[in-house]
C-alpha cells in the first residue's frame, strides 16, 4: 500500500512538528549537568576571547548577562544600555523616536538613576554631551565605549564567577558525543547524489532537522569523500540566517550525517513551476532575492563563491523565509587569487565559466540574475521551460545573445537589475567591484536591509502547516546497491575528522529555543541555583 505509507509517514512528520513543550518536558528525564573535565576547561580557557564567550555564543551571552545583572548595578545598567541600543537600532518610525527618548532620558542625563557613570575621561564627555540631533554618531562611539569597559574589569570577574563555570558544564554537555540514537527519524524529504535527507528530532528539546545521509559505501567507490569533508567544513563555518546552518556532524555503521535546519516549506524551483499558475509573485521575488543575496554577501565576505546558485536550491522555512542550501559544489577561494575550475549547472553558468576562464566571485551574481529570471517568467534567460537543447546551444547562447524580457511581469527595476547581473563581462558585471553593492538597487527598494537581516521582516507569504512540500516517499526511496566495497584504516580516519558532534552557536541555540536552559539553569527546577554550584 504505497499510498498508506506515505500518508502515515506524513502524519508523523507533521505531528512531530506541533509537539508541544510541556510535553517535551514530561518525557525527558531531569537533566543534570556534567561537571567540566580538565579539558574542556581548558580549551575554554585557551579560547577566553570576550568576543567569543559573551558575544557569538548563545549561552555565553546569556551567562554574561546574568552576571552583569547580578553582580553589581553599574554592570547592570551597562548591559541594558546595550540592550535599548540594539531595540532601538531595529526600530522603525515612531517606535525608534521613542526608544532614543528613552535612551536619552534613561542613560544620557546626569540627574538620571541609570546614568551611565563607569566612562571615563573623554568617553565620560562624550555621555554628557549627546543630544537628539548628534545621537546616531555619538551613541556608536558610546556603545563602543561601553564594550571596551565589559571587556576589562566586569570580564575578567566574569570569568572567576559560578557563571563562568555554569557555562563550561554547559560546554562539558555540548561536547557529547552523538549518535543515530539522539535522534527520532522520520519521512525521506528529498534523494541527493550520495544518499537520502530525512526529517530527524533532536529527542532532549523537540527540534526539527533534516539529516542528508551520505552512504560511506557510495563515497568510497564515487571518491567523494574529500568534497563530503568540504561541504561539512563550510556549512559548519557559516552562521547566517540566510543560508542552511550545520547542527551536527556525526557517523553510524553506514552512513555519514549532516544535521540541518529543517526547510519545509519546499524549494523555489517547486514554487516555480509545481503550484498551478507558473511563476511567483514580484512581491516574493523581490523578498526572496534580498535575502539570497544577503546569503551570498555573507559567504562572499569568507572568500567562499557558491557556485550552484539556481531556484531548486533555495529552500523555505516554516515561517516562509529562504535559505541556500546544498553547498556542495562551494570552495574557499585562495586569498587574492581566482580559480578556473568547471563547475555549476548548465543555464545559470557565467560566460567565464564556460570560456575556461579564471573567476572569483562573479560568477554567482550572473546565477542571481539568471534566477531572479526564472522566478518572474518560469524560464531560463537562454534556455526555455522544458526546452530540448543541447548545452553547446546554452552555452552558445549564453556567450553571445542578449536577453530578451517578453513576460509581461517584468518591470523596469527588475529588467535593470537583471541585465547588471548578466552582463558578460565580469568587470561591468552588478556586485563585481567595490562601491557597487547590489542591496542599493531600486529593485530592493522596498526592503529595509538592516531590518531583514536582522529577521525581522515579516515574509509576505507563509507555507501552509499541515502541507508536506515534497515528493511522495515511494518516489524518493532508492533501491541500488553499492558492491564490491572494503573499507581500510584511512576511512576510519575520515570518518573521525568529519564526525565532529554538536556545532556550538547552533547548538547553544536549540538549547535555548526549546527552553532548556531555562529549565535546568532555573533554581527552583534544578535544585541549586548559580550561587552555589561550586562544590
Ligand atoms: P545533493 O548535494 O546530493 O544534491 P542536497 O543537499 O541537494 O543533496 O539534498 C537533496 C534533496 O534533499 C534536496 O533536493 C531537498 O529536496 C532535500 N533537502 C536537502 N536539504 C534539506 C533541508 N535542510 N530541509 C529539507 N529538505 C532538504
Ligand atoms: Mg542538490
Ligand atoms: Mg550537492
């Protein structure tokens, strides 16, 4: 009964999805927290950079807040100031002339309770001297100022605090190791060239992931192995919300697993052309390209070029956001260096790939432009919707035809921006040179970037919740077998670099999310409170 199995398999995945916390909360067995070894602490100790410990890591800055709160009013305040700085710089319209009254009333007056008195000399000035109309500059400098002075005194306290040692036993349980038994599974999501991806729960917090499988006998036999080590390795460097972040890496008998965000909502490409009327709304384009270009942006700044950049690989969230994904085919680029290396897929490849020639980043700008495209006329710039022809007509097409907009959808913005991103020559080419920046496009007029990369633009369309935006599961299950494979030491080797457990931000963060950290770090839940946990 093909049909019942998936409608089962899809119950469950949904139902998975609506769990709810309290019950979570039943299931798990009080979680009492290791104390850390010797090395855990010491690693931590080797890495006491403020920036990392209370600035990048989730749990980090928690602890550090506390601390700040509990320790001593001037360190309170401190905080909120940065607190109220940030509100503020999100806000918009009449909420952000409020939040700057409010900071200038609350942090900025002499007379004020929570006046801002740890600055000294010329920072100290600075404070008496901000008005509404130098605040912009003034309060960048104070808030500069402000992490200057955390980063001395209230730091160093910080790390001699019970929080402190809160935050390694946190690390302790972090550094687990992880196997296929953390984790529910349940339906096949989609098949790739290495093995299937399938919805995974983490069992402790209830968080929903999608585990790509890659099969060790098919690596083996296909020499995948280096490019799996690749894509693991920047998937883990990332952390954007733009693009699918790493949760966790780690190997069983047969398989080596990728721990993602889980995309539910189904990639562009299905949006395309799978739903009826085919194209998709400018308002969802213009939305979806802001954001893949934030996440192109993002790698770009780490030296890494994309280069699979095209609809079927951005996928969407529950709440209708997009991320890119499947970054297999991407490198770091040598420092100052191009590469000249074939690789993309036919119809969003840029003319210098096809001429052999060297590139950096470029090349994913022409994909954007040719995506961009196909999202508003359900085609390719050279190639039609379903069109048979070979890719030496692509190619040809690509090299020397100019882009035609005959879809009535196109309007002048879009036209533009298009035609920049597929300009022939990298050196003319939208986003290839400093003092370009494609966000500055009246394309993306109506996105307030700083606003959308912070999370905080709601999605102008939202998948349903009780729809599956994938294939049935008889389509995707695979039924080839690998043969004559035997595994020797240096596998064992691989296996071990690439199974690396928990990735810490991603990590910190489902811990909190599922509201973890506040139960165990709670007093009254877990018996001692931060006070008094050294033993
Ligand atoms: P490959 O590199 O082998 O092409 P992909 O990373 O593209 O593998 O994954 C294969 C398929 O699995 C995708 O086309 C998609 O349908 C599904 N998939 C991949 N990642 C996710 C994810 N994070 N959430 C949901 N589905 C996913
Ligand atoms: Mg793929
Ligand atoms: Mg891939």
């Amino acid at each position: 009964m093909p049909g019942l199995n998936n409608l089962v398999a899809n119950t469950a995945y949904l139902r998975a999805q609506q769990v709810k916390r309290e019950e979570l909360r039943k299931q798990r067995l009080s979680l009492t927290l290791p104390k850390p070894k010797m090395s855990s602490a010491l690693r931590a100790a080797v890495e006491r950079k403020y920036e990392s410990l209370c600035e990048r890591q989730p749990i980090g800055i928690k602890l550090f807040q506390q601390f700040l709160c509990a320790a001593n009013p001037q360190y309170r305040i401190a905080t909120e100031f940065l607190q109220e700085l940030s509100n503020w710089s999100f806000a918009e319209d009449e909420a952000r002339e409020k939040a700057k009254l409010s900071i200038l009333a609350k942090f900025c007056q002499p007379e004020s309770r929570s006046f801002l008195s740890y600055p000294t000399g010329e920072a100290a000035e600075r404070c008496k001297s901000v008005t509404d109309n130098n605040f912009d500059v003034m309060l960048g400098q104070i808030k500069e100022d402000t992490r200057d002075f955390l980063r001395g005194k209230p730091f160093s306290e910080y790390l001699n605090s019970p929080f402190f040692y809160r935050f390694l036993q946190w690390k302790e349980y972090e550094e687990q190791k992880i196997s296929d038994r953390y984790f529910y599974e349940f339906r096949t999501l989609g098949r790739g060239g290495f093995g299937e991806v399938c919805a995974v729960q983490a069992k402790h917090t209830g968080q929903m992931y999608a585990c790509k499988k890659l099969d060790k006998r098919r690596l083996k036999k296909k020499s995948g192995e280096k490019l799996a080590l690749l894509e693991k390795y920047i998937l883990e460097k990332v952390n954007s919300l733009f693009i699918v972040n790493l949760a966790y890496a780690y190997d069983n008998k047969t398989h080596l697993c990728l721990v993602m965000d889980l995309m539910n909502g189904g990639d562009l490409r299905f949006h395309i052309y799978e739903l009826g009327e085919r194209g998709i709304r400018m308002e969802r384009v213009v939305y979806y390209s802001a954001q893949i270009t934030t996440g192109i942006l993002h790698l770009h700044s780490m030296d890494i070029v994309y280069r699979d950049m095209k609809p079927e690989n951005v996928l969407l969230d529950a709440r209708g956001q997009c991320r890119l994904s499947d970054l297999g085919l991407a490198v770091e680029l040598p420092k100052g260096k191009s590469i000249c290396q074939k690789a993309g897929t036919t119809g969003y490849m840029a003319p210098e790939i096809l001429r052999q020639e060297y590139y950096r980043t470029s090349v994913d700008w022409w994909a954007l432009g040719c995506s961009i495209y196909e999202m508003v006329a359900a085609r390719l710039p050279f190639k039609d919707f379903r069109e048979k022809v070979q890719n030496e007509e692509v190619t040809r097409r690509t090299l020397d035809d100019e882009c035609k907009f005959e879809h009535k959808n196109f309007d002048a913005p879009t036209q533009d921006i298009i035609r920049r991103f597929l300009k022939k020559k990298q050196a003319y080419r939208l986003g290839c040179h400093s003092g370009d920046d494609p966000r500055n496009h009246a394309f993306f007029k109506s996105i307030n970037f700083r606003r959308l990369e912070a999370g905080l633009v709601e999605p102008p369309w939202v998948p349903k919740s009780n729809v599956v935006y994938a294939n049935d599961t008889d389509q995707l299950r695979d039924i080839s077998d690998v043969e004559d494979v035997t595994f020797e030491a240096k596998d064992e080797k691989f296996y071990k670099q690439f199974s690396t457990g928990a990735v810490s931000i991603r990590w910190q963060k489902e811990i909190i999310d599922s509201g973890v950290f506040d139960e165990v770090n709670h007093p009254k839940l877990n018996g001692h409170s931060c006070e008094n946990v050294w033993e």
